[in-house]
C-alpha cells in the first residue's frame, strides 16, 4: 500500500454497481446516515462477537488463559445481560427484571460469569440471541419515538441525561472492549482469528 494517503482509493461499498458487492448483514452502510451507521457498527460488533463464540462445545465455552478468570461462556452471558440492562433501565427506566430475575440473578457483578460455567452452549447461545432481539426491537421503537437526539432515562446524578445517541455509542464500546476478549480467547481454543466473520457465515 502506498505511504501517501491521498491517492489511496477506497473499497466499494456494498453492492456497488461496478463489483455486484453484496454485503452480509452486519456490514454498516458505506455511506450511511448517522442512524444507519452507529446501528451498523453496532451489528458488525455483534456479529463479530457471536463469531468468536460460535459452535463450541462446554469446554471450549469455558476455556480461561492465564491467570484471568474470564470465559466465553461468561461473556456470553454477561452481555446478555447488558442487552437487557442498558436498553431497558438506562433506555427508558422500566425493567421487569425477566428473564434475570426468574434464572436467580443476585445483581453482584461476577454473577454472570460465575454461572455461565454451569449452563449449557445451547443455553447461552439462546439467551444471548434473545437478549440481542429484544435490544432491536426496544431500540427500533425508541427511534420511531424520538430519533439519536430524545433523552434517556439514564442522567449523570446532576439531571443531566444522556441522549440515545451517547447510549448506542456506548454499547458499541462495550462489545469493542468485550470481542477483544473474545479474539484471544478463541485463539487459544481452537486458533480461530480474524476480524470479521466470512459473508456466508450466521450465527
């Protein structure tokens, strides 16, 4: 690649006309609105995570390095959690608390992580994937009511609340922070790396 940045030319963007390109479906728009493109981001996070994670058995699910406790397993559950926690309480202020509730959540921090270990992949992987739904659909009817600009219920204990648009862009950072996890551990379970799942995988 040439050191001057100038004359680099970008990728087509999805399905552009010149190379019949067609995106898969976490692939953020190349030339989006802001809507579509902080959505976007936060699917390829999504689906880059759930690559890291797929189709492993309990001991893959379960595989720690070193001297840190963290696990797939764990992370799969964990941001289960934070699907329904931040797009429930921190969205609007109102959570029932379900599924969470009924599966004995003790709201301390490592809870997650700590029962992860005793449930199946099959579990995971469904909790997961109803948690992400859930999001979509909380986050589609937000936007229908207000757009990136109506305030959320979460606030910064001065009154001051967060707009939608700081909520999804905070979302995006935690699956960031969270699917670097996930690339090292997938490493040591099976070698698997990369940054974007193929355009023919789902999860």
């Amino acid at each position: 690649m040439s050191d001057d940045m100038t004359t680099a030319v970008p990728d087509p963007g999805p399905g552009d006309a010149t190379t019949d390109r067609v995106a898969p479906p976490w692939e953020p728009p190349f030339a989006g609105t802001e809507t579509e493109a902080l959505l976007g981001a936060l699917e390829r996070q999504r689906a880059t995570f759930r690559w890291k994670a797929d189709g492993l058995d309990e001991a893959g699910l379960r595989m720690r390095i070193g001297a840190s406790t963290m696990t797939l397993a764990g992370l799969l559950k964990h941001l289960a959690a934070c699907e329904d926690y931040h797009f429930t309480v921190k969205l609007t202020g109102e959570w029932d608390g379900e599924p969470w509730r009924s599966l004995g959540h003790d709201l301390s921090n490592d809870w997650e992580f700590r029962t992860a270990l005793e449930d199946s992949p099959e579990e995971l992987y469904a909790l997961w994937g109803g948690a992400v739904a859930r999001s979509r659909e909380r986050v589609a009817a937000a936007l229908e009511r207000g757009g990136l600009d109506q305030e959320v219920a979460i606030d910064d204990g001065a009154g001051h609340h967060a707009n939608l648009r700081r909520l999804i862009v905070d979302f995006i950072e935690e699956y960031a922070r969270h699917t670097g996890h996930a690339d090292l551990l997938r490493e040591a379970v099976d070698g698997r790396v990369g940054e974007d799942p193929p355009s023919d995988w789902r999860p």
